[in-house]
C-alpha cells in the first residue's frame, strides 16, 4: 500500500517520491543517510566522467555535432552547452593564463574611431583622482581584468545574432542559434583561451621571451575560428560548402567587430564607472 505524502513546498497530497504539482521531491530517512550522499556524489562523478570528455571530443573533432544532436533532442550523453560554457568560464577564472579580450589602458587611446573619445575620459578621470597615467593604467587594469571574465557571457549573444542574421532564411528557432553561438564561444574559450596557451608558454619559454605579440595571436585565432566556424555552421545548418564559406567568413568578421566595437568599448565604461 503506497504512503500518501504532504509536499512540504506547496503543501500538495500526493503518492511517490515527487509532488505531482510542483515536483518537489519527498525525502525519505534514507536520503538523509551519509550513505546517500556519497552515492550521490558517485553518481555526480560518474556522469562528469562521461559527458564532461564527450563533449569536449565532439566539439573539437566534429565541429556542430553537439549543437546539431541537442537541437535535435539527443542530449543525455552530453555536457548541457551552457553548464559547458560556465565551466569553461569557471576555468578561466582559476586559470587566467592569457588575458583575452582584456587590453591595457593605452590600446583603448589607439583605438579607431572611440580612440579620441576614450582619451578624454581618461584624461578627465586622472584629473578627478589625481593620478598619474601610470598609476591610472594599473588601478584600470586590476578593475578590468575582473570584469573582462564576467563580461565573456556577452559573447553568446554576440555570435548568436549574426547567425541569426546570416541563417535567416533557415527558419531555425532563435533557441537553435543561440545554442550554436554557445558551441562557437565554448570552442574560443577552450582551445584560445585554456588548450593553446598550455601550447604556447613553453615556446615562450624555449625562445625567451617576455610574451606573444598580437601579430601573431590575432591571425592564429582568426584562422582557428574561421576553421571551427565553417565546419560547424555547414554540418549544423547542413548548407552547401560554396554558401557556408562566405557566411563563415562573415561570422569571423562579425564576431571579431562586435568585440572590438561592443565587447571593449563597453568593458571599458564599465570599468571606468567602477573605478
């Protein structure tokens, strides 16, 4: 004879373990044994295991594999592409070992366009605080460096929207694009950000020297990008190659202008605004 419960969230009689109308769980004595929890915790372990290197194997081999198969329903054998991002993110923030899109202060005075005008506000807040540029720059990069990795969540809706623009005739819906750009940012933050770095700091080492011009960073992850990007959007949106290739080279382009004309000139007055 099954045991009527009362959920302790809204208060629903019910049979089982979960309240069939809001889905709370019951809780037993026996989910309150220690032996529960390191079963659970097993079970936490386990399922890492499983999808954690999955996922990270099928963004890297088969560019649009994860986002094709999640739209698609096929999901349990996968790391969820956001709980992905996040962790990569989480990662970062323990590891910072390349700054990415953060830039020292005077980038932003060189800057096309905003240069000028970032130069004034700069100029303006050392007067305020009466600092020298020196002293400035290193009170705006301690304060930049923390925002630009919480700032990295912008990237998705950045990548997501000219998918959408570039896709639109695809009738995907925007949840479609959104997890695309997700795979796309995932796939920057782990091979730029994380796996090239581990490859790159013991040439730095091996040549002696300080650290790595841009001039060699930016044309790496152009053509890093531009790789992922054509590979993934032509399996996921499953268009022939002499129609991806120029929207793949559209997306690159995109992705690399609204980081340079969104991304930064915003962490910039973000940073200015807390300092």
């Amino acid at each position: 004879m099954r045991v009527a419960n009362v959920c302790k969230n809204c208060e629903t009689v019910f049979e089982g373990k979960f309240c069939n109308n809001c889905g709370q769980k019951h809780y037993s004595e026996h989910d309150k044994n220690f032996g529960h929890i390191v079963e659970e915790a097993l079970h936490f372990v386990t399922h890492l295991e499983g999808t954690l290197p999955r996922t990270v194997k099928t963004i890297l081999l088969k560019p649009g594999k994860l986002s094709q198969d999640y739209c698609f329903g096929i999901r349990k054998k996968y790391y969820k592409p956001i709980s992905f991002f996040l962790l990569l993110v989480v990662l970062y923030l323990l590891f910072p070992i390349f700054t990415g899109l953060n830039q020292p202060l005077a980038a932003y005075n060189g800057m096309p366009v905003v240069g000028p005008t970032f130069q004034s506000q700069i100029e303006a807040k050392m007067s305020l605080l009466h600092l020298s540029f020196e002293d400035f720059s290193m009170e705006f990069h301690h304060k930049s460096e923390k925002l630009s990795k919480i700032f990295l969540f912008l990237l998705i809706p950045l990548t997501a929207l000219p998918l959408k623009l570039l896709f639109f005739r695809s009738k995907r819906p925007l949840f479609d694009h959104f997890i695309m750009a997700t795979e796309l940012c995932s796939f920057i933050l782990l091979v730029l950000f994380l796996l090239l770095p581990i490859v790159i700091l013991p040439a730095i080492r091996l040549i002696n020297v300080n650290r790595i011009q841009d001039d060699f960073l930016l044309p790496v992850a152009a053509i890093l990008i531009f790789t992922f990007s054509f590979i993934a959007i032509k399996r996921f949106y499953d268009q022939k190659w002499y129609w991806i290739l120029p929207k793949a080279i559209l997306l690159t382009g995109s992705v690399a202008v609204l980081s340079q004309f969104v991304y930064k000139p915003l962490l910039f007055e973000i940073t200015m605004l807390f300092l």
